[in-house]
C-alpha cells in the first residue's frame, strides 16, 4: 500500500500528465488511446466507467468518468450516458473502464452493457468506436478483439 504522500504524488503525477496528453492531439490510434486510459485509471483501487466523448472528425471534445464502483463492480446507467453525450453534443464515444483486480479480460457484463449503450446511443446517432478494459498493466479493445 502506498502512503497518503505518496499517493498524492502519484495523483498529481497522472494529473500532469493527463493534461499533457489532452493538450495534443492525442487520439489518432488505438494505442495512445490505451495509453490514455490506462495512464488515467489503471492505478485506481475501485472501478471506474468513463467516456471520452468525440466531435465529428474524432477529436476529443472531453474524457469524464462517468460512474464510480466498488471493488468489483459499477453500475452503468445507459440513460445517464445518453444525457451525457448529448450535453456535449458528442458524435462519437469510446468507452473505458478498469478492472481492480488487474484482469483486463470483458466479463459477460461488461460485453451486456456494451452492447446496451451500443443499441442507446444508435438510436441518437452517436458511434461507439469502442470499449477499453484497463488492467494494472494492460488493456483489452472491444474493437479489437471483435466485440464490438
């Protein structure tokens, strides 16, 4: 376990870098996509489900974290996604989130709400490019493996 000091320099650490990675131009391939997302939650000792929510040519209009779990789980509301993206007048989103216990491997929910979001968010015509399942050392892209 790490100390409160230290984990307040782990935390502005990945704050540095975070706003590093948002201030360029960042998101032109899946890994530095990964690379985003693990640098952002990989380290977090509950789960957390976020959206990086994009304009029309795929850049990035803004990462939130969406919704905060436990240990093994977060509840993700399709509902509160769909407000979400249409509050920043988003055309695509890519979805992440981490896995405490280091297995990046998509549990069945996690490939149900997916493809729920999928559906919800068709129907207002905003494309979900993908779903990025962050371990403490490695991701996994629905995209990539076929799931989406």
């Amino acid at each position: 376990m790490f100390t409160e000091k230290e984990l307040a320099t782990i935390n502005e650490a990945k704050e540095i870098l975070r706003s590093k990675l948002l201030a360029t131009d960042y998101f032109t391939s899946p890994q530095q996509t990964k690379d985003f997302c693990q640098t952002a939650i990989a380290h977090l000792e509950h789960e957390v489900f976020g959206a990086l929510f994009l304009n029309t040519r795929n850049q990035l209009i803004e990462y939130t974290e969406l919704f905060r779990g436990t240990v093994d789980g977060a509840s993700v509301y399709p509902r509160e996604v769909v407000k979400e993206a249409l509050a920043r007048n988003a055309a695509a989103v890519i979805f992440t989130h981490n896995h405490p216990s280091s297995d990046p491997s998509p549990s069945k929910a996690d490939e149900q709400i997916t493809r729920r979001l999928v559906e919800a968010l068709r129907l207002i015509d905003i494309r979900v490019l993908d779903h990025i399942v962050v371990g403490l050392d490695e991701t996994v892209s629905f995209a990539e493996q076929g799931l989406l």
